[in-house]
C-alpha cells in the first residue's frame, strides 16, 4: 500500500492545477475535476456552508494571491483598491498586512476579516479533498506537495504561502520557483546546453527568469519581473474601456457599474459585484481575442435588456492594454541590461502562463529575440504543476536534477549612512552571511531589509561579558526564504530574537487554523 503520494500545485492568481506521479503508470498525470477541467478557480464564496470553492460569482474571493504577505499600505495594493476591481472589501489588519472582509448570509450584521492565505488555504483544501476522491485514498496517506510561487516573490510572501499550504494539511517538500517547475516539466535531459529565458506571464503575476543549461545542471543568472502585473490587469483596463463604450450608448446604464464617493455601502458593494460579473465577461472576451480579431460581449442580463451587446475588436484590447505590454517588455530589459546579457545570447524562450499566448505578447517577443526560438509546444497552463509534481517524486528518490536558483531580491543592514547590501540580488542559494557586530553593552542589534521592505529588527541579548563580538548569521534557503540566527564569538550558538510580528507558520497558530479551516467544509 503507497503511504505517500507526491503531488506539485501551481496555486495561481486565478486558477490552480494539481498534478500527481502516478505510481502504476510511471507518469505524471493531471487531477480532472468534477466539471472535468484540469484548472480550479483560485475562488472561495463563503455565503455557502459548506463553503464553494473554485465557483466564480460575485459574493466569492477571489485572486487573493495580489495581497498575500503584503501591507495594506503598500503602493500596488492602494492602486488596487482605489480601482474597485474586487467584489470585496481589504482592509489593514493589526499586523499592517491585507485582510479580506468576510460577509455570512446568516450574519448580516456581523463581518469576519480573514487574512488572505487563509482563503488560499482553502483553496488548497480542497485540492486536498479532490486528490482524496480522484485516488480513492483515506486520510492516514501523507500528501507530500512542492508548490510553485513566483520567483520574484519576497520572503513574507513565501513565509505565508508557506503557511496556507501547512493550514490546508499537505506535508510541504518545499515551495519550488515557478521558472524552475517549467524547467522541470521541458525536462532537463532533454534540452540542450544553452542560455533559455523563461517568460511566464499569468493571471496576476510576471516572472522573467534567465537560466543557463550545462550538463545535468540548470542555473538562474537572473531573476526580474513584477508581481502586480497579468491577466488581471489586462482584463481590468478591458473592463474600464467597456464602460467607455457603453457611456457613449446609454449613460444610466454605464452609471450601474461607476462608484461613487456618494454610494451607501449597500450600493458601494452592489456596484462592485456588477463590476464582477462585467469582468468575468470581459475575461471571455480576451480569451476570445486570442484566437479572433473581433469578439461581442452580451450585457443584455448584467444591465436589464433585451439586447445589450457591446463589439470589441483585437486592436482595441491592444491598445486599452499598451501601457502593461511594454511594462513586460520592460522587465525583460531591466534584468538583462543589469546582468549583461544581450538578447542574442537566449537560444530559447520558454512560454509559461495563459497570458504569454496572447497574441501582441507573441509578436513582441518574437520582434525582441529575432534569433531564438520561441517554444510554445507545451500546455502553458499545466507546465507548472507538472513539474513541480516532479520535482517532488524525484526528490523523495534522491533523483534530483540540479536547479540552482538566486535571491531576487537584495538584503541590505541599516546603517549609520543608509542601508547598505550585505547580500547581492542573483546571488546563488542556498547561502549564508556573517554579519560581525562589536559589542559594547550586553545588546546589540541591527535591522535588516529585502529591497526596500524591512524584514525586522534582531536583537541578541545576554552577552556574556567577555565578548568582544557577536555574529548575526543571515541564511537564504533553497526556497528563498531568509532567517537569523546568533553566534558568539567562539562560533557558538546564542539566542537571536526577531523584533517583527509573530512568525506565520507557527506551529500552534497553524494547529488552530488548521481546524478552522476543516470546519468550513463540514455540512450544516
């Protein structure tokens, strides 16, 4: 009897996929659904009990992977909000971190904020509950998962993806770099030695990642991209251009889906699940433009007529959305300008994410890399998870192919005149850095920040007397993910406490949540 199944997720901004290493087959096969799609919408409605997930409507979260492990005060999420593109409301927790509001039908009067990896666990559950069903296994089988994040994603933003996966109840392998999961999935045998740029542009994040073959070895030689940046963003500015159209048609109706500053909340939170459901019609409608120059868009329902229809043509999705596409672009250079690399020197562009299929992104890659191949042949939707499912069955075998990745992010120490960096973005992980601080009392601390966000305040304390120094030991894990710890100067251990909020995966906290969570799927 197999006690452990090996499973890789992509949990992405708008859909997830699962893939399992089948033990009978040999092979790596895809987890169907009941509705027999091979993707799950990133979606959780909790006006159901129990609660729906992967069903888009406007009472549901949605795309929560925009605000996981970010300030509420940060720029992008402030942009977001102000737009009025989510059917819900985000507000600061206690932490300073994005909480989403949480409305019951059974509680009118009473609202719950959950924190965004708290819906991802969710999410996650129930891909836990459909491997169950689909494999025809019992709870005492351990799920052993990789999960891909962006590559250009920041500690806090691994730390509590981390912590939705242990919430849901997988034993976490590791989160493994998307780049690297598509690497795994072209399969690193078979590929030829030579330079790949890794261009996966998905729902709500893009990540432009360089890697270099020799041998039986993939190395990252740099990291770029932007986690605010996909699909989302071009099916919103397709949203906004809509309701230009429809202004010109007929105002009142346009007025249905424009908030105003004086909107009551009811009708604040009406306008918003309009806007909903008109972006779930635009979305079809770029998807259409994919294969089509001209598509229609039937608001008839959405705005209370017998026939409402709205023509949009490929060239005006393109140019409602010039500004993202050369923001893409745009982060190609950045990393290949920084590192040197001149776009001669890509052999091959691996295509990743539903959004790299969109045509204008095609042209303007191939207009760029004139000189290499760009590869498509494979599912950019399924190519993630596939090879995350790999990666974790060939390293409970000891098989694994070597992928060496890099920090995406520098790691600078305040400093008297500024920060400074003691660690260099495209530096090769796993690493670690000794941070000697003079002692002159029996405390002595330093702050530390990835970029520009402070990754906390650490302090080692109870010195003893005779220390002249102490060391800070800065460790980047494979996954990317940063810790600190203490050392005397005989190169013994010491007590490193972190001046930051309570860590996210704490075992107790995860315990609670975890119980939490199997509630929302229990029947009334």
């Amino acid at each position: 009897m197999q006690e452990e199944i090996f499973v890789g997720i992509d949990l992405g901004t708008t859909f997830c996929c699962c893939h399992f290493f089948n033990t009978q087959t040999n092979k790596y096969e895809c987890i169907y659904y009941l509705n027999g799609n091979s993707t799950i919408p990133s979606t959780v409605d909790f006006f159901t009990q129990p609660v729906s997930v992967g069903i888009p409507k406007p009472t549901a979260i949605c795309e929560v992977k925009r605000f996981i492990g970010k300030k509420f005060d940060d720029e992008q999420v402030q942009e977001d909000i102000n737009k009025n593109y989510f059917p819900y409301q985000i507000v600061k927790g206690d932490d300073g971190y994005c909480q989403i509001v949480v409305d019951y039908p059974d509680k009118e009067e009473e609202e719950e904020q959950v924190e965004p990896e708290v819906v991802s666990a969710i999410v996650l559950k129930a891909i836990e509950i459909e491997i169950q069903r689909r494999l025809n296994i019992k709870d005492n089988i351990s799920l052993r998962a990789v999960v891909t994040v962006p590559a250009y994603f920041d500690n806090s933003q691994k730390d509590r993806t981390k912590k939705a996966v242990l919430m849901a109840g997988f034993s976490l392998i590791r989160l493994l770099a998307e780049p690297s999961a598509a690497a795994y999935a072209y399969g690193l045998e078979s590929t030829k030695d030579q330079m790949y740029l890794v261009f996966d542009l998905g729902g709500g994040t893009l990540d432009v990642t360089i890697l270099e073959k020799k041998g039986e070895e993939f190395k990252f030689r740099a990291i770029g991209g932007d986690v605010h940046l996909g699909g989302l963003d071009f099916d919103m500015n397709l949203m906004e251009f809509v309701i230009s159209k429809m202004k010109e048609i007929d105002e009142t109706k346009a007025q249905r889906f424009i908030l105003k500053g004086s909107d009551s909340h009811s009708q604040k939170k009406m306008k918003k699940q309009r806007r909903y459901l008109l972006r779930k019609e635009v979305e079809k409608a770029k998807i259409e433009l994919s294969s089509n120059s001209y598509c229609e868009i039937d608001l008839s329902e959405l705005v209370d007529e017998d026939e409402f229809i709205i023509s949009i043509d490929r060239s005006e999705f393109e140019e409602c959305n010039k500004k993202e596409f050369d923001r893409c672009m745009e982060c190609i250079d950045e990393i290949m300008q920084k590192k040197g690399i001149k776009t001669t020197q890509i052999d091959e562009v691996m295509l990743v994410g539903g959004c790299s299929q969109i045509p204008k992104i095609k042209e303007l890659l191939n207009k760029k890399f004139k000189s290499s191949h760009i590869n498509d042949n494979i599912d950019c939707n399924l190519v993630v998870s596939q090879g995350a499912a790999r990666y974790a069955f060939e390293h409970s075998k000891g098989m694994i192919k070597s992928i060496t990745e890099v920090t995406a992010h520098p790691i600078k120490m305040a400093g008297v005149d500024g920060n400074f960096t003691i660690i260099e973005d495209g530096t090769e992980i796993p690493y670690e850095h000794e941070i000697y601080v003079e002692v002159t009392g029996r405390e002595v601390q330093i702050e530390l920040f990835e970029g520009d966000k402070s990754l906390g305040r650490y302090v080692i304390s109870n010195i003893p007397k005779e220390e002249r120094y102490v060391m800070f030991v800065v460790q980047v894990e494979e996954d990317g993910t940063i810790t600190v710890g203490g050392r005397l100067s005989n190169g013994n251990k010491c007590e490193c406490k972190a001046q930051i909020e309570k860590k996210s995966n704490d075992k107790e906290e995860i315990q609670i949540q975890k119980e939490k969570i199997e509630k929302f799927f229990a029947q009334k």
